[in-house]
C-alpha cells in the first residue's frame, strides 16, 4: 500500500514538508509506502471550465496536474498539505487540486480519487490553520473519499521547518494522523480481502437552484 502527500508550500523544505515528513516517517513504521510530491514554485492555475478534460481526458494545461494523476492512480490513499496564505490554503494547491478533481475520471479515464482515504494539513506561522483545513477538507468530501483525522485538526505551526520542529504537539498530530491513515488502510484492504466492495453509485441528477 502506498501514500501520496503532497506538498503544496512553494518552499520545498519548509514547515509543510515537515509536517508531511512526520506523516511519512509514520506511515512507512506501520508498513505503508509514502512519497512525498511536490507542486513546486511555479504558479498553479484553477479550473477554468473550458471542459477539454472531458475531451482529452485529462487536464488542457499540462503541467504538474497532469504529472501527478498517474501517480494518484498508484496511491491507496493522499495527504495534501498547504502553508496559510491570508487565512486560507495557498493558493497555487487550491488551483492544483481544483483541476485534479474536475479533470478526474473524465472522458470514461479511470477515476483515481474515489474513495481512497484522504488527509488535509496545513501549517502557519501563528493563524488561520483551521480554515485553511477547511478549505483542502471540501475537496474530498465531494469525491466520496473518506476523510482521515488526527488527536486535533491537522496543523502545525511554525514559520520554517526549525521552528515546526519546535511544535511538539502538532508533530505529534502528525504522528497520529498517519497511525490512523495506516490504520484506514489496512481495514479497508481487509474489507477488501473479505469479498467487501466499493459502494454502489446511483447515476442520480443534477438539480439546478434557477431555472
């Protein structure tokens, strides 16, 4: 089994990577893969709704949205954690998920996020995390994929990765987060082994508010 986390900070080594780096370490002692993927520092647009996804299947730019999705088709489960810019997840993670999410599973691709467990970090300097949480928590809610917790909202603090080691209560939080991910995880692949399935999905209908 393995764990994607990604790291949606423009610093590569900074307080987010050592928050997921703590969530990793965890993981791999319960005997889960993880790797940690980087968006990097270039800005990362959201969705646009030119629906060429639908088309293509995949997004129409292609950039590190597009490199990540093969990647997510290995994973049985993600943690995708962001720095607090303004009170809410950096922005450049928001717009890389928005496209992963909208582009997945289009134009009959394989939809490679639902229900796998799935985690939100953030990390700041002093506020804002919870709402921050918030924001990242909303993309899996809408992609039936089962959300993982912690002890405590998935946060850490600290404005460089040497004060984030300083939080000994939110590496902590990390720590439990990926206890609980390992165990998701292995339940799940139990289920799995006993003849238990996915659910079943109803084709349903979209209703729109005006007509």
């Amino acid at each position: 089994m393995k764990v994607m986390l990604v790291n949606g900070s423009p610093h590569k080594s900074g307080s987010t990577n050592r928050a997921l780096e703590e969530v990793a370490r965890t993981l791999e002692a319960e005997g889960i893969e993880a790797e940690i993927f980087w968006i990097g520092r270039k800005p990362v647009g959201g969705c646009v709704a030119c629906e060429a996804c639908s088309r293509l299947g995949r997004c129409a730019f292609d950039d590190v949205v597009n490199e990540f999705r093969p990647l997510a088709a290995e994973a049985d489960g993600f943690v995708f954690g962001a720095p607090v810019h303004y009170a809410h997840a950096a922005a450049s993670l928001l717009g890389f998920m928005d496209r992963l999410f909208y582009a997945n599973g289009r134009a009959g691709t394989e939809d490679v996020l639902a229900y796998k467990p799935a985690a939100a970090v953030a990390s700041a300097r002093r506020a804002g995390t919870t709402s921050a949480f918030d924001d990242i928590n909303k993309f899996f809610t809408i992609k039936e994929m089962p959300v993982v917790s912690s002890r405590y909202w998935n946060n850490v603090h600290g404005n460089v990765a040497e004060e984030t080691e300083q939080d000994a209560e939110g590496l902590w939080t990390m720590r439990q987060l990926g206890r609980n991910m390992a165990w998701l995880l292995k339940c799940i692949e139990a289920g799995r082994a006993a003849g238990i399935a996915a659910p079943a999905r109803e084709a349903g209908q979209a209703t729109s508010f005006i007509r």
